[in-house]
C-alpha cells in the first residue's frame, strides 16, 4: 500500500509533483516598473497612430497598426508573458478611446470615416491578438504533457 501512495505523489520520473506545480509569486519592483512603462509607451503609440494614420489613408493607417502590433508583440516577448503584451495594449487603448471624446469646444482628432473606424477597431483586434500570442509560463520540467 504504501508503494501506491508512494507513486501518486511523484511524477513520472520520480520527483515530488511539487517541483512542477509552482506557485504564482506577486511580481517584482523590475517587473512593475517595466508594465508601467510599457502603459506608457503604449499611450505614446496611441497618440502618433492617432496623429499618423489619417495623414497617408492606406499607408498611414497600415503603419499605426504595425507600429502597435511591433510593440504589443515585443512588449510580450521582452517579458516574456502576457503581462507585457497587455500593458502595452491597455496603454493605446485607453488614450485612443480617450482621443475620441469631442470637446466642448468642437475639437476633435478623430473624423467620422472609415479609416479612423479601421484604426479604432483594428487596434483593438491587433491588441487582442498581440496578446494571445504572447508567451505563457511554462513548466520547468522537459518531460510535462500540458494536455493532461
């Protein structure tokens, strides 16, 4: 019996369950600090998308949505999770739904066409896929079937 319970507390190779299963830790000062830049750096690629894509109509809004997808993509891969990708993507999102808002005085950045509905909704579907794509953590152990 004590060989049975012996075999349900280990992995196929023999260590404890506990080495693969890791529990998620806060993140650090480095980690934070580099979200919050990449918010920020995401709000500047939100504002010159914004200023760029009407410009040029099929050049410049093919290069604002390259521009945010370069950056959610390698905001994803320099930390190597979602977490970068999302920043980056929650950063343009935010101050171009921001830039959207008319003011009192009549000014607005946004005109009612069919590129800055592109931009708008194309960004957030580029956000969205940026962000899937991202990396995820992974198990330390070579041997781990994720499907199971």
């Amino acid at each position: 019996m004590s060989d049975r319970s012996d075999r349900s507390d280990r992995s196929d190779q023999g260590r404890p369950t506990s080495v693969l299963a890791q529990p998620l830790r806060p993140p650090s000062a480095g980690r934070l600090a580099a979200c919050l830049g990449l918010f920020v750096l995401g709000a500047v690629v939100g504002v010159a998308g914004a200023l760029v894509q009407p410009a040029w109509f099929p050049g410049g809004l093919l290069l604002a949505l390259a521009g945010e997808a370069g950056l959610c993509l390698g905001a994803g891969l320099a930390l190597r999770s979602r977490a970068g990708a999302a920043s980056a993507a929650g950063g343009w999102v935010i101050v171009v739904l921001l830039l959207t808002a008319s003011r009192p005085e009549g000014d607005f950045l946004f005109a009612a066409g069919a590129g800055s509905y592109l931009f708008l909704l194309g960004g957030i579907a580029v956000a969205v896929i940026c962000a899937t794509l991202a990396p995820v953590r992974q198990p330390n152990a070579r041997a781990v079937r994720l499907g199971k």
